[in-house]
C-alpha cells in the first residue's frame, strides 16, 4: 500500500515506525544483550534499502523509516564500540 505524505495519517505513520524502526531496535537490545552476556561478541545487521539513501517519491513514511535504520544502526554501534571499549567484548 502507497502512503503519501498527504494522505498518511498519524495512525499511519506510528504504525509503519513501529514495526520497521521499533522492530530493529527491539532485536539490536535483545540480542546485544545476549551477545554481551555470553562476552563473544558478536555482529548486529539490519536491513535498509534504497529509500535509506535517497528520498523515493509517493513513498516519504516508508524512506523515512530506512533513513532512521540508517540513524539507529550508526548510533547502536557507536554505543557497542564505547561498551566494548570498556570491557571484553573487544570483537563486538
């Protein structure tokens, strides 16, 4: 389904963040959690798409929520960095 800008409403929008910006954070806490409980290290990816690069025409809430990805995923390991810096999880 196409969600313009000018036709998305709220509702809309809190849906589409909730599952595609919400959904990647809540698996980047749960399972940096478990990374660091086990001290292996480990990787954490998420999947982003053209839309995170570049706006995409009639598609704004969508490409909004890959830029935030984009954000979250810079900002997460920027954190993991500092946390493993820290302590052994140099690998993560």
């Amino acid at each position: 389904m196409i969600l313009t800008f000018g036709k998305a409403t709220v509702d809309d929008f809190d849906k589409i963040f909730a599952v595609n910006v919400r959904g990647v954070y809540l698996c980047f806490r749960y399972a940096a959690e478990k990374m660091i409980a086990q001290g292996r290290g480990g990787r954490l990816l998420a999947a982003s798409s053209m839309a995170g690069l570049t706006g995409i025409p009639l598609l704004s809430l969508y490409s909004s929520t890959k830029w935030a990805i984009r954000g979250l995923v810079t900002s997460v390991g920027t954190d993991i960095l500092f946390i493993a810096s820290a302590g052994p999880l140099s690998a993560l």
